[in-house]
C-alpha cells in the first residue's frame, strides 16, 4: 500500500471517517474511474482471525440487504493481508445534522423516516438485523427527486439463525436507541430496530431526547420502565395520530410496539396523509412552547387515533347546532 494507492484497484482520496474497526476512504475505483467509500480493516485488526470474520460478515450482510435506501455493498477483497469493503459512496448528512443545517418541514422529516422503515424492511425481509439504528447511521442527502434516506454501517449487524461473533456476556449497540430488550436478552428481533428507529423519529419532532437520565445508570433505569416525556409535552402541535405512531413504536414490551417494518411504515404514512398543510409545512426548528414534561409512564389510549377524531367531530357538531338553535330562536324572539 503506497500513500495514494491501494494495491492496483483504488486510489485513496482523502478518509471520510475513522472507528476502531478501521477507516473509510473516499476512494476511486481506477479500473471503473468511479468513486466509492472504500472501508479498509485497520493493520492490527486485520491480525486478529475474530476480527476479519466480523469484518467480512459485515460486507457479507450488507450485499445481501440490497435497496435504495440501504447503502450499496460494490467489492470486498484484501490487499497486503488488509480485507476491505468498497460501497456506495453517499454525500450526505446524519439525519440530525441535517435537521439541524436545513431545518426541514415535517413533510420532508417524515419522508426521510418512511424511507428508513422500506429500507428496514428490505433488511428484515433479507433476515438482516441492523442492531445500531440511530442518527449516526442514517444519512441524508438530495438529488433531483428531492430528499433521499440511506441506512449505514451493518458492523454489528445479525442474521438470528446466525450464531454472534461477540462475547456472549457482551451487548453491542449504542445504549442511547437500545430496546429494553437487548439490554438483557441478546437474541435478535427486527422489532428492536423500529424501537430505535421510533427514537430518532421522536427527536427529530421534538428537538430533544424523551429520556432525562445522563449517567448509565439512570438512563438503563428509564429504557427499562418506559419513564419518559410524552411527545406531546415537548411538542405540543404533534397530531395525536402522528404521537401515536412514535409512541408505539418505543413501548417497552416488543409485543405491544408494530410487528413489522412494513406495518409501522403504513401507520406512519396514514399518519402523515392526514397531516393539515400546516403542519406539513411546519419547519422542526420553528419556536414552540415546550412543556417541561414528567417522568410518568407513558400511557396509550384504547381508542385508536381515528376514533378520537370522530368523537371530537361529533362533539363539535352538536356545539354548533346548539349555537345556531339558540341563534334562531333569538332571532324568531318578538321585541
């Protein structure tokens, strides 16, 4: 490996981003003159045979979860005893930064996030688990279609007929987006990926995270309950169909959140087909009263949202027709 090249395939451009497993290059293909994120395993991992397994599983479930809205796996080799994994290369944000340098309307917020759930859901479909869904590993970028959403890094990504490559006393993932789930049972189940995906909806609506705890130990405490700030208290102009859907899809018990990618993402387009032009329009960092929130449980109402919504339409038919009764009979009234 010389200081452009990367044996007689790439040409190493400049590193994109660094992490304990190795570094990402942006790298052009010289056979193809196109450019690609060229991940290489870094020299002492690359020594270590658990660790090329992990890496080469990686590149292997990666290219097997194929979708536009999962970053494309191109060529995994080695060269110089370095085994490396060459993948579309996407320009573009984690979806918080981009949150926070474009300032989106919600309409663009939840197209992004319904394309994470069809990503998810070619992954699950593809029996691939991601395990670390959060902002980091969401990106964001435009063409000429508009916004486009792409899932990243499958580094601690499962297949669950697939025997761990981790220590089995050991739980991989960021604690932040965990499910209550993983922090104790490590068995695989594509609902802990809407769970975490649920989060980063919840935060981009709500310009915060719904847990208050900082220390780890705290924070464990308010994944495992379920204690944490309503969405409609920090964001009090969320429709309670849309808080329904977030809510949902971060309950503590797995059985109670959607089933499916497939099923959360047809809430959540539901969801925002009824969403008021206004709201749709609405900018995430527009200023808004914040409620300061409480650490009570979350609590869910047995009517379905639509339900809701027809008993408020009632009620305020009949105000209006008691309005107009008495309207008509002042005016019938003789002077």
């Amino acid at each position: 490996m010389t200081e452009t090249h990367f044996g007689d395939r790439y040409q190493l451009i400049e590193p994109i981003a660094e992490g304990g497993m190795g570094t990402v290059w942006r790298a052009r293909h010289v056979g193809l003159d196109s450019t690609v994120a060229l991940k290489i395993l870094c020299a002492a991992r690359a020594q270590d045979p658990h660790m090329r397994r992990r890496f080469l599983r990686e590149a292997r479930l990666g290219a097997r979860a194929r979708h536009p809205n999962i970053v494309q796996v191109h060529d995994v080799g080695e060269t110089d005893g370095r085994p490396y994994v060459a993948m579309e290369l996407v320009e573009g944000r984690p979806i918080d930064e981009w949150i926070e340098w474009e300032n989106p309307t919600v309409s663009d917020f939840l197209w992004v996030v319904l394309q994470a759930i069809a990503g998810l859901d070619a992954a699950h479909n593809a029996r691939v688990i991601h395990q670390d869904v959060k902002p980091d590993n969401l990106l964001v970028s435009r063409n000429t279609t508009g916004v486009v959403a792409k899932l990243i890094d499958f580094g601690i990504s499962r297949d669950p007929s697939e025997e761990s490559l981790s220590d089995s006393a050991t739980v991989v993932g960021t604690l932040h987006y965990m499910a209550p789930e993983r922090l104790h049972d490590r068995t695989p189940d594509p609902r802990a990926d809407l769970y975490s995906l649920g989060l980063v909806l919840y935060e981009g609506l709500a310009g915060r995270s719904p847990f208050r705890g900082e220390r780890v130990d705290s924070l464990v405490r308010e994944i495992e309950s379920g204690r944490r700030i309503p969405l409609r208290k920090l964001a009090p102009w969320v429709p309670s169909e849309l808080a329904y859907v977030v809510e949902r899809a971060i309950r503590v018990d797995p059985d109670r959140r959607f089933q499916s990618a497939h099923a959360m993402g047809k809430a959540l387009q539901k969801a925002r087909r009824r969403l008021a032009p206004a709201v749709l329009s609405r900018r995430l960092g527009d200023p808004d009263e914040q409620g300061r929130g409480s650490l009570s449980p979350l609590t869910f109402s047995s009517t379905p949202p639509a339900d809701r919504t027809r008993l408020w339409f009632i009620t305020a038919l009949g105000v209006l027709l008691g309005i107009a009764t008495v309207a008509a009979l002042w005016h019938g009234a003789p002077p």
